[in-house]
C-alpha cells in the first residue's frame, strides 16, 4: 500500500513525520485480512524507532496482526483553500491543503502485565494535563481484569511516508495570501495549516 504523493507534496524529512506523528497521535489503523480490511482508530505513541498502542481482545483486528499488512495513517493539519484567496481568482480552483503520514510494520503483541501497564500509563501521562494529572487508583484483581481485556503492540517503524499538501505548485505570493486567510480565521485547525505551510515551503 502506497500513497499517490506528487513530487511538490513528498516530503522527505523524516524529523518533520514524526514531529506530525507526536503532534497528532490519533491514527487510523489499517490491517489487510484475508477476507476484508481491519481498521481501527486509536492513539499511537512514538517511542524511538516504533510506534505503542493498544485496543480491546474483543475487537477482532489484533487477530489478524500476523498474516496481514498494516499502515497507521496520521492525520495532520487540513483545510479548505478557496480560490478567492489566490492572486488571480479566476485561474483557480478550490482544494484541500493538508498534511499526512503513513506508517507501515508488522506489529508486535504485548500480552505480558507489566509491559501493558507501562503502554497504558504512558498514554494517558502524554494525554493528561500535566498541572494536574489523573492517578491510577486501580489495582489489584480489578486491574488484572482489565489488562486482560486489552492487547498492547509495537509497530516498528518500517516504512515511513509523508504528504505535506500545501500549495507548493504555487507562487510564493499565492502561498502567503493562502497563509494570511488561515490566520484570519478563529478555528484552531487552520492556524495549525497557516503554521505548517509557514514552516514547510
């Protein structure tokens, strides 16, 4: 499984993946079984050369980790560009800028406590508001019940692309009047756009 990726949006830079990937972890998670695709969406976190996560035993995607293909795909910042914003209107067209990355790897399962444990906590410490974060309290045979309803996982980073789509066809005074609308607008996502095309020409 590969991405259609124009030689303008092929980004290269593999900092610049990840740095999307920590940014925003929440992938869908996509598994080629023999009768029709697994997906799954749910946070990954990146650990040095792999990504950690975990899923419920119920959910029957995990079961298919050894015989199939898997991609998590990362969703960055994306926006609606209008033509109105471009220089010359006219010539134009409306689009999608947006930023994605594909991570592909034969995940690893995780079925011992303490290792789970120490993927679970991890999660939540990287989602939880550092000020005042929320403390496990579970223990004991409640915890041990509700590891055994999950299943954890490594994904080795194996292949790795990324898709930066963010008008570099396009003349540079196209692309900063692009970046100036987004920054006009309150919604958060597109200030994330009008960041990353500032920072990725």
């Amino acid at each position: 499984m590969t991405m259609y990726t124009p030689r303008h949006f092929d980004s290269n830079n593999r900092d610049d993946a990840l740095a999307l990937i920590r940014a925003w972890p929440f992938a869908t998670l996509i598994t080629a079984a023999d009768s029709e695709p697994r997906i799954t969406h749910l946070p990954l976190l990146l650990e040095g050369e792999h990504l950690t996560g975990h899923m419920a035993r119920a959910n029957p995607h995990w079961q298919a980790f050894a015989a199939g293909h898997t991609v998590a795909v990362f969703h960055g910042p994306h926006a609606y560009i209008s033509p109105s914003w471009y220089v010359v209107p006219e010539r134009e067209v409306p689009t999608w800028n947006y930023a994605t990355v594909h991570v592909q790897g034969t995940p690893l399962l995780i079925d011992d406590a303490v290792a789970k444990l120490a993927i679970v906590d991890a999660a939540t410490a990287a989602f939880e508001n550092p000020a005042n974060p929320w403390q496990r309290k579970v223990e004991g045979a409640r915890l041990e019940a509700m590891l055994n309803s999950i299943v954890a996982f490594h994904i080795p980073l194996t292949t790795l692309e990324a898709k930066f789509k963010m008008n570099q066809n396009k003349a540079p005074q196209d692309r900063a009047q692009v970046i100036t609308q987004l920054r006009a607008s309150a919604h958060p996502d597109l200030a994330a756009m009008a960041d990353w095309m500032s920072a990725h020409e």
